[in-house]
C-alpha cells in the first residue's frame, strides 16, 4: 500500500518533467501529507531485502556517508534556501556514492538493492530541488567530511537519520503553505 504510494508518486515525479503544472503540486503534497512523505522512505524495506540477499552487507568500496548531524542552533540560523541546500548535499552524497558502489559489485542481488537506493534518493532529490521557496538561493553547501563505510547498514542508517532528521525539520518548517490543503 505505502510501496503502490511511493511508486504512484515517482510516476507523478515523471509526468512532471511534461506536465509542469505537475512540478508545482507533487511538492505540495511531500510537505503537507506526512502519510505520502513518510511512505516514501524506503529504509526498512531495503533491510528486510539485504537479509535475502547473501553478502549484500559488504559493499565493493566504502562510501562517504552524508553529513546528517546538525546543531538546532546553527541550523536555525539558515535560510529556507541554504537548508535546501544542506539536505541536496547531503542526498546528493548517497545518489553518488550508490550509483559508483553499484558499478563496481559483482553481486546481482547487491546491484539490484543499489539499484532501488539510487532511485529511492534521486526521487527525493527531485522532489527537494522542485520545492517553492521564496527568495534568493543560497548557495551554501555543507562543508563536513564525511565517514566513509563499506557497511551497507550503516549507510542505511544514515540515509534513514537523514530521512526522518534533517529532511522532516526541513519539510515540517515549510508547512505553512499547507493552509487550505486537505
Ligand atoms: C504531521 O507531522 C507533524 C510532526 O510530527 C505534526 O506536527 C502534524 O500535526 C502532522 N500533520 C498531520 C496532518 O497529521
């Protein structure tokens, strides 16, 4: 049911790229229906899969994880544009580190669950950069280094802290354009 939403969603996401009147209202809903955002995190379905799959837990190289952790205060302190930025950084990060690991595995199923992953945050992504915002982009970019790791779940449990951390404060403060929306 969560999984149909999320496929639903990613569907819209496509249409959108013909339909810009699509562009502007599948935002709207990520922010303001927390059921359709938090059926797209694909997390705990991903781990229930690497139990399936023999030696997925071991990437071929390790991958510089996201830079999840932040400081209410600092964070605070960023405008709507510069923590954009933050959560593109830090999504961009797992796209990237995904799509090389997946080059390099030999491993069939190990592919197929990067394989969702990398579409599982591409997907955010869009969703992330099509967001109205208001106001000049910042162009503040994280500078943390992050950790590299070779364990599948640990970068799962990055991409999850970021999912439910960064990703829902910054989705949560835009919701005063949810006025009037169901
Ligand atoms: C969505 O989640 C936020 C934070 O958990 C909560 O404050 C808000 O009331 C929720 N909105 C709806 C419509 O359930």
């Amino acid at each position: 049911m969560l999984s149909e939403m999320g496929g639903v969603l990613l569907l819209l996401l496509c249409m959108a790229a013909s339909e810009v009147r699509d562009v502007q209202t599948r935002p709207i809903d990520f922010v303001c229906d927390n059921q359709t955002r938090r059926g797209l995190n694909r997390v705990e379905e991903i781990k229930s899969a690497m139990g399936e799959c023999e030696g997925s837990g071991l990437l071929p190289s390790a991958m510089e994880l996201p830079c999840v952790g932040f400081n209410m205060e600092a964070w605070g302190k960023n405008s709507p544009q510069e923590k954009r930025g933050l959560v593109h950084t830090a999504l961009k990060t797992l796209a990237e580190g995904f799509k090389k690991v997946r080059a390099q595995t030999q491993n069939g199923c190990q592919s197929t669950l990067l394989e969702r992953l990398q579409h599982s945050v591409t997907n955010y992504m869009l969703i992330v950069a099509n967001l109205e915002i208001q106001g000049k982009d910042g162009g503040l970019h994280s500078t943390c280094h992050g950790r590299k790791t070779q364990h599948l779940d640990q970068v799962l449990m990055q991409y999850n802290k970021l999912l439910r951390g960064m990703l829902e404060l910054f989705v949560l403060e835009l919701r005063d354009r949810c006025q009037g929306e169901s």
